[in-house]
C-alpha cells in the first residue's frame, strides 16, 4: 500500500498492447538509533498492462492512495551511452484505489478492487519483451 509518486505515464507497444508506469512512494516508520523514531520512504516502480493500465490511466493521478498485488521482476537495459542499468520494477497483478469521495455528510472511503484474470498473467509475460 502506498501513494502515487506522480502521475501514470500511459503508452503502447508496437502490438498494440496497453501499458502504464508509474512511482508508488511507500512509508515506514524506524528506530533512528538515540532511541526516536523516523519515517522512511522508499520509491517503486510499478508496471500494469491490458485493461489494468486503461483503469490505472483513467483513474490514477499523482498523491492517491493505492494498494496493489503484483510480483516483483528485475531487468536490465543499455543507455544511449553504451551504460548497463538494472531496474527492479512491481508488475501489477491487481489494484485497490484508496480514496476519499466528497459526499454532501462529508467523506467516506471508496474502494475501487481491479483485478487482472489468470488467463491474461502468461499473455502478459510473453509481450514483456517488446517494451523492454
């Protein structure tokens, strides 16, 4: 469970297939050795594809609470520069959107559950390869 970090950044493969990115910004509080405590927090990249990424485009915008389930995938690429970077990034399998709704008593919690079918998992790991 985290916040965006900004905004999702929507875009394509050269198939056709529908893909988003976006930062998630996750908070934990820790000793700070003397006895207090601090936040920590630390930044994800995450990855939705097909229909979770038309939803995670319509619906995400930066600083919205979300919790998501997905598995964590590493990859590595070359810069313009000949540079090797790895990257390790949350290929989102489902999505919670955790918002406050403006209702006219105030506010109430909406929950808004996205779920990726098991069919589309093995599709989604074959077309991988084409946005890499």
């Amino acid at each position: 469970m985290g916040h965006l970090a900004a905004d999702p950044e929507a875009r394509q493969t050269k198939e056709g297939i529908h893909v988003v990115s976006f930062p998630m910004a996750t908070n934990k509080m820790v000793n700070d050795g003397s006895g207090g405590k601090k936040e920590v927090v630390d930044f994800h990249r995450v990855i939705a594809w097909r229909s979770l990424a038309d939803i995670s485009a319509q619906y995400l915008q930066k600083g919205m609470a979300v919790y998501l389930e997905g598995r964590l995938m590493n990859r590595s690429f070359d810069d313009k520069n000949g540079n090797k970077h790895y990257r390790t990034e949350i290929i989102a399998d489902s999505l919670n959107i955790l918002t406050w709704k403006r209702t006219a008593k105030g506010g109430e919690l909406a929950i808004k559950d996205f779920s990726e079918d098991k069919e589309k998992e093995q599709i989604m790991d074959d077309s991988l390869v084409a946005v890499a």
